[in-house]
C-alpha cells in the first residue's frame, strides 16, 4: 500500500476562491499532490469546467451552513444544503448515502464562529458521529500558528475516544496562491493506481495520516499484515517506520527539527523514543482492546508541534 498526498479542501472563482480551475491545477501539480477535490461552497459548477487535465480532480462540495461545514466528496451533485438544521444532519447524511460510497467529513470543526465566521464552528447536534469518516485537524497554511489547531485536534481525538472511527486529515482550506508557507497534508493509504473511488475509499476506511512535511513508510503487523484503520485483535505487533524529509518542507520557509515518536494504546503513551530522517526504528509490544496509533513530535521555528498524527488501528478482543 502506498500512502500518497491528496487534497481534499479546495476552493475556485466558481465560490470564494481566487484561482480558475485551470490555474488551481497548475498550482497543485507544481506543489507535488498526486490528486484534489475540489470542494467548492455548496456548488459543483467549478466540475462543468473541466477539462483533461494531466493531475486528477475529483468531486467533492463543502455544505457551508449555519451551524458548521461539512465535506463531501466523491457525490455526483451538491445535493440541498438549505435542509439542514441544528438537528437532522445525520438523517440527511444517511439519505446521501444511499446514492452511493460517498465520505463525509468535518471542516475546522473549531475555527472561531459567528459573527467573524458565520458557521465556521461546528455547532451540530450529532448523537452518533458514525456518518462521519474524517475530521480536520489542520486546517489552512501555518497551521501551528493556529490557535484552532490544538482545540481541532482533541475534537477529533474526543470522537476517537468515544469509538467512533473517525480519520484525521488536514485541509488545506486552498483560496488563493500560497508561497512560503507550511501546507498541512493528508497521505491516503491506496491500494493499486490512484483513482476517486480508492480515494474515497481510504477515507472511509481511516486509511490516513496528516503531516506537516515529513513522508513516512510504516508497517504494522501481528498474525498478518495490518494498514491503519484497519480492525485487529489484541495481542503482540511488531511496528515499524522510517521517515524522510520532503519537497514540501522545501516549499516551506520553516526550519523543521525532528524530535521524538510517541505509540498510543487507547489514552496511554506505550513507546517514546527520539526519531531522526532516514533512519527506521522498530518496536515490539502488546495492545489491548480499543486503538493503537502514533505521533511524530518536533520543532517548527521553536514551536513546539505535532509533525505527523496517524489514524488508529483498531484493537477487538
């Protein structure tokens, strides 16, 4: 399996954005994605411009409501987002689905709200966040700069907590030409060519892990071979990961330092060890029921930050 860069959170002219189409796909096949969605507000019209273009554009539409925004990606038409209120957002989730393998996902469910944001924060009443597949954790350029970032991040790893398998991601949030800044990324876990449906089909499995620059190769395995989101069953694993540094730290005017990886099991810290570019580091331990994941920890300009957040493994009896 590799695990591949994909953007999930664009704008164009055809909303809020400041790029044609043609010019969105010039910018992210210069900046190194393999493929984006573009996600317009609660339109799909940017679709009727395209072309053959040589980086894939997928589907996707960001329901920008009231009460907070809403990704879906991979859906043949914006749908009404006018139906949704405070309260009947899973049912109307539920009646998407029907017309296909669709991901559902959570745009900076943290950003300040109204009156600087009207419907920035996410304020819906989910009493099971099951529809959902994914979550943003980061969200536009510099994102450790952002005060949302951390308050992002323990929405998405409450949901966690509670069982929900909920991916993280980030979003880019993309509106208008970005130079010299740090991108938050998203790497997909495909399985063969890359394609919308493998897209979406990573995000709907928890196949993810959000980076802010570094490229990680990873295996985990116990009786077989397991890929993040993937259900397991506890007992001994054997984990392993390399990292190595980017074109996109590159692109960046950030001095990004390395500091330590840290193995989860549910809420507790199982592993912590000091981690460094190009060199693999292997481990070996027990899981118990719940989720296993892991983060890499560093310095961005003295700040201290999550470099790297995977999405769980989850861990039966």
């Amino acid at each position: 399996m590799n695990y591949l860069p994909v953007e999930l959170h664009t704008h164009s002219v055809h909303s809020d954005g400041k790029l044609e189409i043609e010019k969105l796909i010039e910018e992210s096949k210069a900046f190194g994605y393999e493929a984006i969605f573009l996600t317009d507000h609660n339109t799909m019209s940017g679709l009727e411009d395209v072309k053959t273009f040589d980086l894939p554009l997928y589907k996707g539409v960001e329901w920008s409501t009231f009460h907070g925004h809403l990704l879906i990606l991979g859906l043949p038409h914006a749908y009404d987002w006018t139906r949704a209120n405070v309260d009947n957002l899973a049912n109307l989730i539920l009646e998407i689905k029907k017309d296909g393998n669709f991901a559902f996902g959570i745009a900076h469910p943290r950003l300040i709200g109204s009156p600087l944001c009207m419907g920035c924060h996410w304020d819906f009443n989910l009493k099971n966040y099951d529809v959902i597949n994914f979550i943003e954790v980061y969200n536009g350029p510099n994102p450790h700069e952002n005060y949302s970032s951390e308050l992002n991040y323990q929405f998405w790893l409450d949901r966690v907590l509670e069982g929900n398998k909920i991916a993280p991601v980030a979003g880019r949030d993309w509106h208008t030409i970005q130079r010299d800044m740090l991108i938050p990324l998203t790497f997909l876990g495909i399985e063969g060519t890359l394609s919308e449906a493998y897209a979406i089909e990573a995000l709907r499995k928890g196949r993810t892990y959000v980076s802010l620059g570094p490229v990680a190769n990873l295996s985990i395995s116990s009786d077989r071979e397991y890929q993040l989101g993937d259900t397991a069953t506890n007992g001994r694993y054997n984990f392993k990961i390399i990292l190595h540094s980017s074109s996109f730290i590159e692109k960046s005017s950030k001095e990004i330092t390395l500091d330590r990886i840290l193995l989860f099991n549910n809420e507790e810290v199982i592993e912590e060890r000091a981690i460094k570019y190009n060199e693999g580091l292997n481990f070996k331990f027990d899981l118990k029921r719940g989720f296993f994941r892991f983060e890499v920890l560093g310095e961005i300009d003295d700040k201290k930050v999550r470099l790297l957040i995977s999405a769980p493994l989850w861990i039966g009896d």
